[in-house]
C-alpha cells in the first residue's frame, strides 16, 4: 500500500511538472500572437467611402489606392502593397478598402 502511494505520488509530481511547462509555452504562445497580431494591425491602411463597382478585382483596388496616393503626393508602388481587399460592411454600403 505504501509503495503504491509513493508511486502515485511521484507521478502527480511528475504530471505537475508537465502542466508547468505546458502552460509557459502556452503563455509564451499567446504572448507571440499578440506580438504578430500588433504587427500586421501597423502594416494595414483603410480606404473608406470609396465607391464600390461589381465584381472588382485586386488590380482594379489597386488602380484606386494609386489614384488617391496621387491625390495626396504619395506614390504607392505595387511593389509595396502585400494583399488588398474590401473589408466586410453592410450590404448595399460601400465596404472599406484594406
């Protein structure tokens, strides 16, 4: 009876020792997403009240985002321009560009 004790013990200990270390890593998970969420959030500009037409594509927003860095004296190459897309919004309301 004591050697079973002692065994269940020893293997509580072990399984807390295993939760320890998995919650660290845990934490250190959600901390680094947070990290890779700030980061893109920094990278992202929003267009809105720009008119929506039907079916348009990648190279039409694109048209659209250079034509208001004219507007304003900044040159938006391609080049620079990692994904865009209309953001979700209200049916029959212009969405915003990101």
């Amino acid at each position: 009876m004591n050697g079973q004790y002692e065994e269940m013990r020893t293997k509580i200990g072990i399984l807390e020792n295993e939760r320890s270390l998995y919650n660290d890593n845990i934490l250190r998970l959600e901390m680094k997403v947070e990290e890779l969420q700030n980061s893109s959030k920094r990278s992202i500009v929003e267009f809105r009240n720009i008119p929506q037409k039907e079916k348009e594509t990648a190279a039409d927003l694109m048209s659209l985002v250079s034509s208001v860095g004219k507007v304003v004296n900044v040159e938006i190459p391609s080049t620079e321009v990692r994904d865009i897309y209309r953001g979700p919004g209200k049916p029959d309301m212009n969405k915003a560009l990101l």
